[in-house]
C-alpha cells in the first residue's frame, strides 16, 4: 500500500489522541506525519509511533511544501469550515470529523461497513465522518434495512460525556467530587440530560436532527420515517441506543439474529437471561458495535427493539476515520 504524508488537525484533542493510537494499532503506512494545534498546544512533543513529533499551530498556509496526501481533521467545525478546502487544495483527501461539510451534497458522507463505494464521490477532495451516534446505528441497521425494508426508525440515546471532549469528561470527574465545572448547563454527576448540541426552532437538538439527516443521507432513502432524542448521560466513554424499528416486510425475529450475526462489524451479545447484553463500560476500547436486546416490538404490525453499544471515541469518531482512509487507499481514490 502507498505510504502517505498525513496532517492530522486537532492531534492534542480527544478525538486526535484516539487517532494517533488507532494510526498506530492499524499500522496506517505513513510516510511523513504532521500535527497540528491551536497556538495553545503547539509546540507540544507527541510521541507517535516510537518518534517525538512537535505539534505545529495551524496557519493557512500550514499544508503548503509539504506534498500531502492526506489530512484528518478533527478540531471543531468552524476550524473544518476554513481549513478543510486548504488542505484538499494542497492535494490532501481529507476526512473530517465535525459537523460542518456532513450534509454537503458534494461531500460523501461514509461509514466503511455501509456505503464504502461512495469514497469515490468526493468532489471536492472531502470525506465527512458521520455524528458518533449514527455510525454506530448505522452499522447495525443497514443489514436490516437491505433484508426487510425500514418504514420508521426510533432513536433514543443515551451518551457518554466523552462525547463532549476533554471538557465534558472534567465536568463528570470534578462533579462526582462536589465541583462541577459548569460545563453543561446543569449537573451531569447523579443526572442526565435530554439536551445534546443546541436547541433548534422545531423543537429538536442538532443532534437529534443529525441522526434524522444523516440516517437519510447514508442510507440513500428520505422515505424512511426517522425521530431521535438524544440524551447525555453520566458514563465516561461509550454511547448506549434503544433502537425501534419498523419493517417493510414480515419477519421471524430468528432471522434478524441471523443477518446480525453475519453483519460486518458486529457484535451480538444478546443472552438475557445470563445477564449478556452490551453496556458502555464493555464496549470501551474495543471496535465492534455490539448489539443485544433484540426482540419482537408487539405494539406494530413488523417493529423489532434493539440495545445498540459502540465506543464513541473509536468506531463513532477515530477509527470510522482511520477505517475510511484505508478504504480510500486500498479503492486508489488518494493522488
Ligand atoms: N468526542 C467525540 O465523540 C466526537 C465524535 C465525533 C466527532 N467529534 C468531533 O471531533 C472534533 C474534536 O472533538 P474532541 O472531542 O477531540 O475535542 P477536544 O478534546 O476539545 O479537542 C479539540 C482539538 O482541536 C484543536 N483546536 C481547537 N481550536 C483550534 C484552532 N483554532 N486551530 C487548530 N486546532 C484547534 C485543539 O487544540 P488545542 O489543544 O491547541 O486546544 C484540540 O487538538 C469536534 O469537531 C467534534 O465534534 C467528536
């Protein structure tokens, strides 16, 4: 596989930190490695595979001489908004993982185990990483959705402070002592709170309109019926979703197991009455989607419950990333 000069944007952060581990467990064949910061962190020595790297502060001509081939950006939005078209200009595929360029029409919008041929529509030498709490769902729900049909999909979740970055895993660990940083606006310790992202006129966070959006735009199907509320609760790492789905078709539920047990990626652990079903605190550091919980919803005519558990950091953010970069490689699409 061809070797790469790779930037990767926001390397002191969560996110960046999960890559720079996946990088190295995946033995990503890298050819030159360049981390990028905020002026807060640059100058900061990273250690990556066995060799001391200094973080550099990100300018717009930072991708310039350097003969790029790829650059995953992990650094907030609005950093994506400026940056990302400079690096792809400098010849960079690049991958990110905010929000901003997801519903972007030139833009394709990936998880490697669902619609991995669509790393080939990058127009404009961008690549979205979908919202962590879609890609776990997606993974399980896309074999589903090619056996029996979906009509409507429910998503109630329940998210990891992680998923907030470094502030959000302080204000649990300095709340449960009695000294909250404030960082969301209520506790978090002892608590959970139905607000994720920002409130938006019809009512919905951005979120949960994330998981509504996106499950269209991955899917290629706007027909399916889709409602999210999404919800942070007080786990330090790892998302947990109560899935409810509507088929098209009749089904057995035997089969669901069976097309989940032969899905790409994932994992059933579903044995209730061993007390076997997923939870964050297992799900931790490892890279499958597990999934357990599976049964009939009596309530519909064809509606099937499902417990859906992913680490966030990983598979809903770095190694979704790292997984779409080697795609991307192995399918030819870098220069
Ligand atoms: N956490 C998750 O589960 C998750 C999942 C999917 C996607 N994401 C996305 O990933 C991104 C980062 O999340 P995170 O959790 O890693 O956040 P984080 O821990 O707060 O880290 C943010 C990173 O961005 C860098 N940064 C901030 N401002 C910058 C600037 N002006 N120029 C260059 N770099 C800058 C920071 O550098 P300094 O060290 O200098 O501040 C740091 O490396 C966000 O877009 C988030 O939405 C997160």
């Amino acid at each position: 596989m061809k070797k790469v000069n790779l930037a990767l944007v926001g390397a002191t952060g969560m996110v960046g930190s999960e890559f720079i581990k996946i990088l190295e467990e995946k033995d990503f064949p890298i050819e030159n490695f360049y981390p990028f910061s905020s002026e807060r962190s640059a100058g900061k020595k990273i250690l990556f595979k066995g060799k001391e790297y200094e973080v550099e502060e990100l300018k717009e001509d930072s991708f310039e001489g350097k003969d790029l081939d790829m650059a995953l950006f992990s650094a907030g939005g609005e950093i994506s908004r400026i940056y990302a078209p400079l690096a792809a200009k400098a010849g960079a595929l690049v991958i990110d993982n905010s929000s901003y360029w997801r519903m972007d029409k030139d833009v394709p919008l990936v998880v490697p185990e669902v619609n991995p041929d669509d790393i080939r529509d990058a127009k404009v030498g961008i690549i979205a990483n979908p919202n962590c709490s879609t890609i776990q769902a997606m993974v399980v729900l896309k074999p589903l959705y090619d056996k029996f049909g979906l009509k409507r999909v429910i998503y109630s979740t329940y998210q990891a402070v992680s998923g907030s970055g470094v502030k959000g895993v302080e204000d649990l660990e300095e709340g449960v002592k009695g000294n909250p940083t404030g960082f969301y606006p209520h506790p978090i310790s002892y608590n959970c709170l139905p607000h994720i992202d920002s409130f938006l006129e019809n009512g919905y966070t951005k979120e949960e309109m994330k998981m509504v959006n996106e499950t269209h735009k991955i899917l290629g199907d706007e027909k399916i019926r889709v409602t999210a509320t999404t919800v942070r609760v007080p786990v330090k790492n790892g998302h947990s979703e109560s899935i409810n789905l509507e088929f098209d078709k009749e089904f057995d539920i035997k089969d669901v197991f069976e097309v989940l047990k032969k899905a790409d990626g994932v994992e059933v652990m579903d044995n209730p009455q061993e007390n076997i079903y997923p939870t964050a605190i297992y799900a931790d550091g490892k890279d499958e989607v597990f999934v357990g919980r599976i049964r009939r919803d009596f309530s519909v005519d064809n509606g099937v419950n499902l417990w859906v558990v992913a680490d966030n950091i990983r598979k809903g953010a770095a190694l979704n990333t790292v997984q779409i970069g080697l795609k991307a490689l192995e399918m030819g699409v870098v220069k």
